[in-house]
C-alpha cells in the first residue's frame, strides 16, 4: 500500500480522465490520496473531492503565492472547511522568494495568521518553502509549530534545513526530484531522514519523476519515489520498496490521523 501525500487531483488536467488516473494509481498500490488545497477555490475542490471518495482526503490553506489574495472574509471560510472530518491538515502553506507573485512581508504575515489558525483547529502543518528557509524555521519557532508538527512537503533544500525541520518534529515528504539526474545532493539528504520521518508524494501534476519527465504527473507515479527511496536506504530498489512502502504509508496514518 502507498499513500500520495501531496496530489492536486482538483487539477483541470485531471478532468478528461479523472476515473482513469484514480484507476491507474490503485493498480500501482496507491490506496489513499491527499488532495491540497492552495486558496480559498481549491480546498472547497479538495473537501468536495474528499467528501466523495472514501480513499481522498484534503487540506485547506493558501499557498504563498496566493498569499496577497488573501481577504478577511476568507479566514472564516477556511475555518468552516477545516472542520470537515475529512481534513487532516492546513496546508500547503510557507514561503517562496523564488518567484514574485507576492510580496515578501505578505507572506510572512499570512503565514504567520494561517500558522495561529492551524493552531485553533488543531490541524498538522503543510509547509511549502523554498528560497526562504531562515525565516520559514524563524516563524515555525516563533509561532510554536512544533506543537502541531507536520511536513515540509516536496523537499528540495538543503541539509540544514533538513536538521532544522527534523529538530521541530516536521517530517520530509521527497517528490520524483529524487529520480532527477541532477538531484545527488538531496538524495544524500533522504538517506539522513529517521524512517520514522519519512513521507513520499507526486506533487502531481507537477514533478513527474524518471522515467516519464515531461509528462503530466499522477499518483500512480509515486510508486517510482518510493523505488528511489528504497534504492538509496537499502541499496535496492525490489527488495527494499516493501519496507518503504510499509513505513511511509504508517508515518502517513500517524501524522494526518487516517485509520488503517
């Protein structure tokens, strides 16, 4: 059994064959789907998915990007979702200075506001963070995350921001970047990561993993990040993915509180 973690099913890519890709991933083991949301629009698409197929369950948030979007009306409205029993964390939700689609300061400011609302709710942390990673761990600090905890999803930096998120009791979620050419340096960071903190997820549709590059992304995928996972901590792909397979799907249940 696997569980995608991270997955944009709402994805407008998805529409032409849905059914198929959810067909597709219980072929390849996938049995358990988190749908993200990024706005206000997207966690109502991800709880009504959720709200409809058993084995898909969502988070709310905003994404960085989106975070100059942000009204006041729209905090209500993300609480109301979040109490849907089939969301299991606020998220994806941080800070990224690669791109400009907000100002640097509204993003801290909105993170730090969706922080203290996760904190009402009692939800686990979907962090999304890139380019910013002293003030990501600064925030977490100052706003007590590690009291709820959750993951930094796709992970793509460093290993002190590995060290720093491991010491707040965040878990790392590895994406098919792991598969890229180019990506030895964060597979030497996932060969660090306690099994006991370690998720896998596709992104999709972003991120499509070796050997499908290029392709539009989807959870069946997320067998080949486990394969790559299992390649780098036990030196074999076959033999070791079992175990991967068995202990990111358990670390999966405890964080998000999903039953077996």
């Amino acid at each position: 059994m696997l569980i995608d973690t991270h997955v944009h099913i709402d994805d407008p890519r998805y529409d032409p064959d849905r059914e198929d890709m959810f067909r597709r991933a219980a072929q390849a083991g996938v049995t358990t789907f988190i749908t993200i949301g990024c706005d206000l629009a997207s966690s109502r698409s991800a709880v009504k998915l959720a709200a409809g197929r058993d084995q898909v369950f969502a988070t709310v948030g905003v994404h960085p990007h989106e975070a100059k979007e942000i009204q006041p009306e729209w905090y209500p409205q993300l609480r109301d979702l979040a109490g849907h029993p089939k969301v299991v964390a606020f998220g994806e939700i941080g800070l990224d200075f690669h791109y400009d689609h907000s100002p640097c300061d509204t993003q801290r400011q909105r993170f730090r506001e969706q922080i203290q609302l996760a904190q009402d709710l009692k939800l686990p942390l979907v962090i999304h963070t890139r380019e910013a990673k002293e003030d990501t761990i600064q925030i977490l600090r100052e706003e007590h995350a590690q009291e709820l905890g959750g993951v930094f999803h796709c992970f793509s930096e460093d290993a002190w921001l590995a060290k720093q998120a491991l010491d707040l009791g965040f878990y790392l979620s590895f994406s098919g970047i792991i598969t890229f050419r180019n990506a030895q340096a964060l597979r030497d960071i996932v060969q660090t990561v306690p099994d006991d903190r370690l998720l896998i997820e596709t992104d999709a549709p972003y991120l499509t993993p070796v050997p499908f590059r290029g392709k539009r992304n989807e959870s069946s995928f997320v067998k080949l990040v486990a394969e790559q996972i299992a390649a780098i901590k036990y030196g074999d792909s076959a033999t070791g993915f079992h175990q991967v397979a068995q202990l990111t799907t358990a670390n999966a249940r405890r964080l998000f509180k999903i039953s077996s």
